[in-house]
C-alpha cells in the first residue's frame, strides 16, 4: 500500500497550518490498527489537509492514496474515507461562481476542478462499495456515486437494484437519499425518481423507509406528496415509535429482478436476513478522544442514546427542508410532534420550531404555546432547548409568557449563566420574558444587579422592558456609581449605561459624568460613546452635563465631537453651537462619521435645512448606508420626501438588511400615496412568506425580531401615523 508515496515532495506543499510534510503520516493513521490513531489522522485530514472544504495542492495528491484505502478490505473505518473523497471530489462550481472568482482565488477555483475531475474519475470503484462486508462503507458509497459517478442513470438503476437486499436499515434509507441527490444534480431525473419514491412512500415494508421516501420526494419531486402528507408522516411516526427495531428487508415496488448487484449478493429466501452489524457499528471500535471528529461523534452518541431511530430526525430535518414554503403544513407536523410522547422527538420538533419561524412568516401561538409547554418538562435538555427557541421569539413568544414565568419561578438558578472564558450572561428564560415586556423578569434583573459581576446584556433586558423596569434604576445608578475606572472599566460599565439610557435615567446624570470624564485610556472611546448617549437620552434631565459637552465638541470632524454634538442638541437644543460640528462631521474622510453626522443632522429637523444641498449630494455615494441615512436626514431637514423616498426605494432593492431603517422612515412620512412605488413595495414584503433577513446556513439572534419589526412598519407606513411630509 502507498506505493510511491514517499516520492511525493510533500514538504513543497501547504496546507492550512503549514508545510504538509505531515501528510503521509496522517495518511499511513487512516490505515491504523489503532483505532484511536485512525480517528487522529482523519481529524488531520480535514482539520488541516481539507480544511473548511479548502482544496490545496496536498489534497489533490492525496487522492490517489485515499483511493488505496477504500478498496483494501483490511482497512477499518473504510467508511470515513470514503465520505473524505465524496467531499473533496463533490465541490460543485457553476457559472455564477466561475464569474465571480477574483484573481487570488483562480488557484483555488483550479483545484477544487481538478480535485472533482479526479475523484470521479475513479468513482467506478464505489460500485463495488455498495455491497461491501463493511455495513459504515456501504453507507457512505451511495452518497458517494451520486455526488461523483458520470453517468446517473446506472447509478439510480444499481441503488434500486440494491434495496431489496440490503440487511441494515439505515444504508437503505442512504440508498433513498442517493436517489434523491441524484434527482437533484441531474434534472431530468427528477420525475423517474419520484415515481420511484411515491411508491416507496406508499408500499415499502418498514415505516422509516417510507418516511425515507417521503423525505427525499419532497426536496426533488414535491409535487408527488400526498395531498395529507401531515397525518401520513404523523402515522409513520408512531409507527416507529411502537416498532423502533426495523431489521426487516423491505418490499420493493416495481423493483426490476432481485439479482446480485455488482459485486454483492442475491437475495435470502428466508423470511429476515441473516442478522447483521448496524452500519453504525460496521465503522469500526470507536473510542473517545480528543480530536473534532472524536468530540462530533460523542455529542452524537449522547443525542441518539436510546434512540431506536436515531436517523429519524434527519428525514424529518430533510422533510422540512423539502416542503420549504409549506408552512402550513409544517406547522402542523411540528405541532403533531410537540405532542409525541417521545422526549427526543419532541427535543427534535422543539429545535426545528425554532427553524422554521426564523425562516418563514406564519400564525405560530399554537405551536409556540407547545414549545412553552416544554419548559415544564423534567428533562433538561428539552426545557433548554424550549428556552432557547423562546429566547429568539420576542414578541411572538407570548403564547408561551405563563410558561416561561413559571419556568423562571422553579429554577431560580437559571438567572444567570456564567462562563470561564467571558463574562456572565442572562439565563434563556429571563431573557425570552424580558423581551416580551414582561414584569415578570424584573426580579431576576434586580437579582442579577446584585451580583459581584453584571451579567453583560442586562441593559438590553431593561430596553424591552422598558417602564416595567424602572424600579431598577436605583441600583443601575447605585452599581455604576461602583464602577472603578480601571482598564476593565468598558465591561462593567457598559451594561449599566444602556439599562440608564433605555430607561432616559435622566437622574444618574452625575454617575454618567463620572464616567465620561474618567474614562480609561484602554477602551476608553467606547466608553464615551456608550456615557455620551445616555446623557442624550436624558434629554434636559441632564442640564449639568452641558459644559462637558461644549468642551467636547472644540474638536469638530471627529467621532466624539459628532457624538457629544447630538448629546448637546439633546439636552440643551442649542443648533447653533452643534450645526458647525455637524457640518464637518458630514465631510469627514470616514464613512462611518459621516453616517452618523447625517443622522444627527436628521435630528436637528428643520433647523438643519441650511445642509440639505450637501445631503442631496451624498445621495450618489458609493456607501450604500450612507446613502441611506442621508436621505432620511434629507427629508428631516426639508420636509420633502420625493428625492429620498426614490434614493430608498432603490436601497430597499439593492440590500435587504436596509428595509428596516427604509420601512422606519416611510412609517414617520405619513400616508404612503395608493398606488405609489413606496405602496408597492411595502404591499410586496407584506405578502412574502420568506423573512427578508432569513440566511441558508446562519441566523442571528435578533433576526426574528427585526422581521417583524420589519411587517409593523410596512403597516404603519400603509395605514399613514406619521408626521406626514411634502412631495
């Protein structure tokens, strides 16, 4: 084995943590008899020589090597390989891509071709994998065939050719996924396919197969559903939860002849096969250690213990996926699955929940009134997931709000979550009921203050509380007061200074003071900027703070004049003393300053007016943003809306993350004309089931919240409660 491999000049090579001289020795581990040295070097493998799905020219000389293994039936964990080669060789770059690839990325572009060009150039091989001995290879080559093979139709033909006699059940349900990816790459497939599959999904033997096929059918041929698709899946469920052991072979429709495919066996006349090793099992010993891979496979293991189905959360994750813009539909699954009596299965709807509201607009109370129910549950991880989902909801979480009070009355140690790596933060359950506005968080905030250290986001829980919260000012200002101006200073003080600001504590004047004037050289500046806002939101409530501030702004263009600035217009409502700072703030060689220069400007309204020439002009800017801001400041100061409703319409299509700020303005114009652009544009996101701000692959935890905020506004701004304005 591994003929020629020390003729490769290795050390010429790279990979993402340096020379990859280190190459054959991970290479000679895969082949290990030590399973934990086998688990070590395909740790390496893709932490190092396929990093991140990164191709370097070491990677492409494994290849031949990787090869090597999978066929050499005296190697274990053939399998891992096997799913090695499918995801170096399985890099789709299409036309969009090719047009988008810059000079630096044409070497990287060149090796993921040839890395594809030379993996399915030997893919014929996982035609012989798809009867191995080894049930883990047999599970990993069919994924395998269809991602690499040229030539589709012999794949699909071998995986039906397959099913009937294969023994594990879960390699069958990957030669159902199989058929699926190969639906999916080649198009005109998809309908062949999917008449496969409606069968499958109507008469194979074993519930899980079905729902295989439901699954599959879904993400490639969704029109082949069941029109009661929702109840048909709830029936397989129980189904496998009343019979979890699915050892059986499973009936075949229309399945051409039961021969032996290439390279495997015909199948028995008994009844069952002969029992055999699962596929998870067929991977070889595994052992713990302390590699990615290692820890992966051991949260996995934790997860699926007792499981009978383990898998059975991954159709339902592809099942989702499939029916996409069905919510409806989803919701009802969802809901059906909340009320399994099956803990895991209610942990796996609690987790999907969460994704399909952060994608999707729909009616959610009942099934957030479910999610809630599940605070309840003496099972931690379930009633930590609930939290969690509940936690991103804001608004939306109110079916759930006696819940999560409750929740938060039973596990008061829940409060607060505390880290060794960083500071301490809000437990999921206040934070999902403060963020409704609920009172009911206000002890556990006023708990929370009384700790030796602040948890970090207490101020933004006082911001949704907002009135309900104002007994807590007192030990706002009594905790700040505290506060050693020190180089950990920003830290501690930060959190205090927005809970203040949100409540406009225009009476911890004298302690925000304390602050702007001592504020450390070590993050300092954002000190100041976090103090100076909060004497802002005072308003004239901090009358005192008026002589710091005119000292502030004698170094106009800057970041911190700008600030202190709006803090002035803010409490004292001088423009003359601000216009001059303002101005230059607006001709500042950074973006960002110039951005907030014309916010402040906004704010200064008609006593501005004298810059809505050089507004206009910053309307052509090449900084999205800053187009933006300066034509909501335009109207501020003008009062005429034509020239920047057109500038943000333009940004509204251009850049989705701007809709916010677009709708926030619309909202304060008044009446939005029937029948204008603006109505259209705002009818059009009212209408979209899609989340503007929905991300394959990623969320943030406020996403949720701002896509509502987002419907609110297009209301507002439809119904006409603003200021109005002039065309």
């Amino acid at each position: 084995m591994f003929s020629g491999i020390d003729e490769v000049d290795w050390a010429s090579m790279e990979h993402a943590y340096g020379p990859a001289d280190d190459v054959p020795e991970l290479l000679r581990g895969l082949a290990s008899d030590d399973p934990a040295e086998r688990e070590a070097a395909l740790d390496g493998m893709y932490g190092a020589v396929h990093h991140q799905g990164d191709v370097y020219a070491c990677t492409l000389a494994c290849i031949p090597f990787l090869f090597e293994l999978v066929v050499d039936p005296g190697v274990q964990d053939r399998g891992g390989v096997v799913e090695l080669l499918t995801s170096i060789g399985g890099f789709d770059l299409d036309e969009d891509d090719e047009a988008e690839i810059d000079e630096d990325e044409i070497e990287g572009a060149a090796n993921y071709a040839m890395a594809a060009a030379a993996v399915t150039a030997g893919a014929g091989v996982f035609f012989e994998l798809i009867a191995d001995e080894d049930p883990g290879v047999r599970l990993a080559a069919p994924l395998a065939l269809a991602t690499l093979h040229r030539h589709p139709v012999r794949v699909l033909a071998l995986l039906r050719e397959r099913l009937p006699v294969e023994p594990d059940e879960e390699v069958r349900l990957a030669l159902v996924e199989a058929a699926g990816r190969v639906a999916l790459r080649h198009r005109p497939l998809a309908e062949r396919v999917g008449e496969w599959l409606g069968l499958l999904a109507s008469r194979a033997g074993s519930p899980g197969l079905r729902l295989a096929a439901l699954a599959q059918l879904a993400r490639c041929s969704p029109d082949g559903l069941p029109g009661d698709v929702v109840p048909v899946v709830s029936g397989l469920l129980r189904e496998m939860r009343s019979a979890p052991d699915e050892s059986g072979s499973p009936e075949e429709p229309d399945a051409p002849g039961a021969g032996a495919p290439p390279g495997g066996t015909a199948a028995r006349d008994d009844d069952e096969p002969e029992p055999v090793a699962s596929a998870e099992t067929g991977r070889g010993e595994h052992v713990v250690t302390p590699t990615l891979v290692g820890q992966l496979r051991s949260l996995s293991a934790q997860e699926n213990a007792g499981r009978g189905a383990p898998w059975a959360a991954d159709l339902l994750r592809t099942l989702h996926v499939g029916l996409d813009d069905r919510v409806g539909d989803r919701t009802a699954l969802l809901a059906d699955q909340l009320r399994s009596p099956d803990r895991r299965q209610r942990i796996d709807a609690v987790r999907m929940s969460g994704g399909l509201i952060r994608a999707w607009r729909g009616p959610y109370e009942e099934l957030v009134a479910l999610v809630g129910e599940q605070l309840s549950d003496p099972e931690p991880r379930l009633a930590e997931a609930a939290s969690h989902v509940l936690e991103e909801l804001f608004q939306l979480a109110a079916p759930a709000a006696d819940a999560l009070a409750a929740r938060l009355a039973a596990d008061p140690g829940g409060r607060v979550r505390t880290w060794a790596g960083g500071p301490p933060g809000l437990g999921s359950t206040v934070k999902a009921l403060a963020r409704l506005g609920d009172a009911r968080a206000v002890p556990a905030l006023a708990a929370a203050l009384e700790r030796e250290q602040v948890a970090h986001d207490v101020g933004f829980a006082v911001g949704h509380l907002g009135a309900a919260a104002r007994p807590l000012a007192g030990a706002l200002r009594r905790r700040l007061a505290e506060v050693e101006l020190d180089e950990g200073a920003y830290d501690r003080a930060s959190p205090l200074l927005a809970g203040l600001t949100a409540l406009r504590a225009g009476e911890a004047a004298p302690e925000v003071l304390r602050v702007l004037r001592g504020a450390p050289e070590y993050r300092g500046e954002w000190l100041r900027t976090a103090a100076l806002r909060a004497l802002g939101a005072f308003g004239p409530a901090a009358r005192e703070a008026v002589p710091e501030l005119r000292a502030l702004i004698r170094r106009p263009g800057t970041a911190s004049a700008t600030e202190a600035a709006e803090a002035l217009w803010a409490v004292s409502g001088d423009a003359d003393a601000v216009l001059p700072v303002l101005i230059e703030g607006l001709q500042s060689d950074q973006v960002h300053d110039r951005r907030a220069a014309a916010v402040a400007l906004g704010a200064l309204g008609p006593r501005a007016a004298v810059v809505a020439p050089r507004l206009r002009g910053l309307l052509a800017h090449e900084e999205l943003w800053l187009r933006v801001d300066a034509a909501i400041a335009l109207w501020e100061v003008s009062g005429r809306s034509r020239e920047s409703v057109a500038a943000l319409l333009a940004a509204w299509e251009q850049n989705r993350h701007v809709r916010v700020r677009v709708a926030e303005c619309l909202a304060r114009m008044g009446p939005v004309p029937e029948g204008s652009a603006a109505a259209h544009v705002l009818r059009g996101e009212l209408v979209s089931v899609r989340r503007h701000n929905a991300m394959d692959g990623g969320y943030g935890s406020h996403d949720i919240h701002e896509d509502e905020k987002l419907l609110a506004l297009c209301r507002q701004a439809l119904r006409g409660t603003g200021k109005g304005s002039t065309p």
